[in-house]
C-alpha cells in the first residue's frame, strides 16, 4: 500500500494507508524523498513536543546573477525574495524567534476579542443561509463556508474592507495550499509562488496605507505596525501573507468535513438535531474523524533516537495528525464517528508550541455554521454521491459541498 499525495483517490480516503502503516510501518522510510512518515499519537506528540526537531534552518544559495540578467534573473530574485519571506512565517519559524512572534500575534486571538466575534459570525452565516432557503439547496463551501471566513479573516481579524478585496484572493489561496503541500509538482510549486508575489504586493500596499493613517489600524496589521521595532518589516509582511492564507482556508474545510460526516452518519445528525448543546463535541468530533489539516513536517535538528529508530540531523519527517487521531492506542473504536466520545484529545490544531494559533476563532466559526445549517435546514441531504477533494493533502477539504434541503413556505427560520 502506497502513501501517495499526489493521488486523488488517496486524498479522498488516506485511511486504509494510515492503519497499514500505523500497524506495519509506524515509522516509514521514504527513500525516494528522504523523509520520514509518522502515523502513531505518540511518535507525533514526542516529535511535536521536543527542541530536537524544528524547521530546518538550511538557507537557500540566492539566485544566480551575472552576465545573463534579464528576465530569467528577475525570475530567480523573485523566487529568492519568496522563499525568504515564507521562512518567515511564524509556523515555519523556531525559538526564539517563534516565542517572539507568536506573542504579538496572539494579541488578535485574545478571548475578549474572539467572544466579540459572536454575533457577527452569527449574522453572516444567518445572511448566507437566507440567500439559499428559496431554492432549497445550497454548495455549503462556495455559498456559506468560503464566503463566511473570508469576509471574517479580511474584514474582522486583517482589517481588510470588501471593495479592496482582490479578485485573485480565491485562486492565490488555492495556490498557496499547493505551495505549503508535501511532493508539490514543478507546476504547483511556480503556480504557488506566483500566488505569493500576488500576495507580497497587496500586502505591502496594504501595510504602507495604514503606516500613512488612510487605513483603519483597528486589526492585526495595524496591531502589528504598532510594535515598531519588536518585529521586522520583513517578518511584518511575511506573517500577513501567512495570516491571509491560513486563517480561512482551513476553517472552510473544517465546516465542509463536519458537515459531510454529521450527513454520512444520519444517526450522528439526529442526535444533534435532538440536542443542539453536542455542538462543541461534534465538531470536536469532526476535527478528530477527518482532519483539514493532515499532517506538519518537522526537521531533527540534531541526530534523535525515536522508538529505536535513528533520524539523522537534516532529515524530515511528516507527523499524520490524520492518522494519529485514528490511533486505536489514544481512541477506542477509532474509525467510529461519535459526536459524544469524551475525551477526545485529537492533534488537528497541531501540539505543543505550534499549536495553531487561530484555534478559538476556528472552533467558533465552525460551531455557529454548522449548528446553524443543523437547526435551519430541515430534511438536510448530500445532493451527489461523487465529491471531489481538493489538489492539496496537507491542506485537505473538498472542492464542493451540493446539499439540499426542505424549503419553507414562508419565514427564513431563525
């Protein structure tokens, strides 16, 4: 059996693999990538918790220059000038300057400001569910789950209005998730960085608006510029770029795997119909059963010793949080979908020092769009029996969610 990012009918079900492996190969040697695949909880929590494994701090050579300049040379600078600021971004960076950048991050994830969030959160989705009730379907991830998040990350969390929106935000996103993926192909990796220049000059337009005052400074970005010296220009712009990416993308695919277990599993979904308050498990649940963020790559920064097993400084290894949160050692009956399994400690937002930081801001999110689809829409049902995933593994979630619905006579619902 075969771990193969590239293939869509792995990415639409990487389980059977991850058991094999998990069972057989725990530890699995890629030669061909010289990485390392990691599917059992307490390998990954070992790796995810130790100083002994980080990001790789190799630099790469800087673009070759010289007598033949011109368009390729431009090409290579840019590419260069990406690859740094991405070695930037706070997932990718190690302590100290981790702990650093984390700790101003944070400031916009504070519990106050996420509770604030409530009933804003609560009328969007509201105001997306209205907008599908006369005709009695709805593509839960293009009509209400993209939508929602990207209106929340750029508008709440980035500051970011609805008319300087780009028209590219969508495809750069897609891209960026090829750019981050494991085994990327040469095409996806130039699709990528094209989606990061795209990026790189938004946001530093964006970032020389509010330094001018002819933005609001209300947010993350303007948050940060307040900092001055404690983060650099360079890490400023990196880490809105990461912010943009990361911070609805994966909440969007959070919400379609909810959704799409609560309605493969009709008797998981009466439950919660019947009794609203299971939310918070279910969606816990859902985090567990099919994670949107499949696996984090680490780099031993020194030769480790793991479950006898050497990894040699330099080496990576793949941590499957996927497959970890179907370990039958950490989860009875893990293949099981159970909105009220307690406790559930699953690994889906990361362990240790890089758990992720949006956390509170995804959970509420996805709790209010997925208990209100589950209280508005009665007689809720998947509208195909053939769903497609997206190209990205580590970044995992579908393309389209078709569902269908009993549209009421009169009234939106709620």
């Amino acid at each position: 059996m075969q771990f193969d990012p590239r293939s869509p009918k792995f990415r639409a079900n990487p389980y059977p693999i991850y058991r094999y492996l998990r069972t057989h190969q725990p530890i699995h040697y890629r030669a061909e990538r010289r990485d390392w695949i990691l599917t059992r909880y307490a390998d990954i929590t070992e790796v995810l918790k130790s100083l002994d494994f980080g990001r790789s701090e190799l630099k790469q050579a800087p673009p070759a220059t010289g007598a033949n300049s011109g368009l390729i040379d431009r090409l290579l600078s840019i590419r260069h000038e990406s690859d740094q600021l991405m070695k930037l971004w706070l997932v990718l960076t190690n302590p100290p300057d981790h702990t650093r950048i984390r700790r101003l991050l944070q400031k916009a994830f504070t519990p106050s400001r996420i509770n604030a969030l409530q009933a804003s959160i609560q009328a969007k989705v509201d105001g997306y569910i209205d907008r599908t009730m006369e005709r009695g379907k709805m593509d839960i991830i293009g009509d209400l789950a993209y939508p929602l998040m990207l209106e929340l990350n750029c508008s709440e969390i980035l500051g970011i209005p609805r008319q300087t929106w780009h028209r590219n935000f969508r495809q750069w996103t897609e891209n960026m998730a090829l750019l981050a993926d494991m085994d990327i192909t040469p095409i996806a990796y130039e699709r990528g960085m094209m989606a990061f220049v795209g990026l790189a000059e938004f946001f530093r337009n964006r970032i020389a608006e509010c330094r001018a005052g002819s933005a609001p400074m209300d947010n993350l970005i303007g948050m940060l510029i307040r900092e001055g010296d404690r983060l650099s220009k360079e890490e400023l712009l990196a880490n809105c770029i990461m912010m943009f990416t990361v911070g609805h993308s994966s909440t969007v695919n959070l919400i379609g795997i909810a959704m799409l277990a609560l309605l493969n599993h009709p008797e998981q979904l009466r439950l919660l119909i019947e009794d609203p308050d299971l939310i918070d498990l279910a969606v816990s649940e859902a985090l567990r059963y099919d994670s949107p963020v499949q696996g984090v790559s680490r780099t031993a920064l020194c030769d480790v010793e793991l479950s006898d097993t050497r990894i040699h400084q330099g080496e990576k290894v793949i941590c499957v949080l996927a497959a970890a949160n179907r370990d039958p050692a950490r989860f009875p009956e893990p293949d099981k979908f159970d909105i009220r399994r307690q406790p559930n400690p699953h690994l889906s937002f990361g362990y240790g020092i890089h758990t992720c930081i949006g956390r509170p801001l995804s959970l509420l999110a996805a709790k209010i769009a997925v208990g209100t689809l589950v209280r508005r829409l009665p007689g809720l049902a998947l509208a195909t029996d053939s769903l497609e995933w997206e190209d990205s593994f580590l970044g995992h979630g579908l393309k389209a969610l078709p569902v269908v619905f009993q549209s009421p006579v009169t009234g939106s619902g709620h």
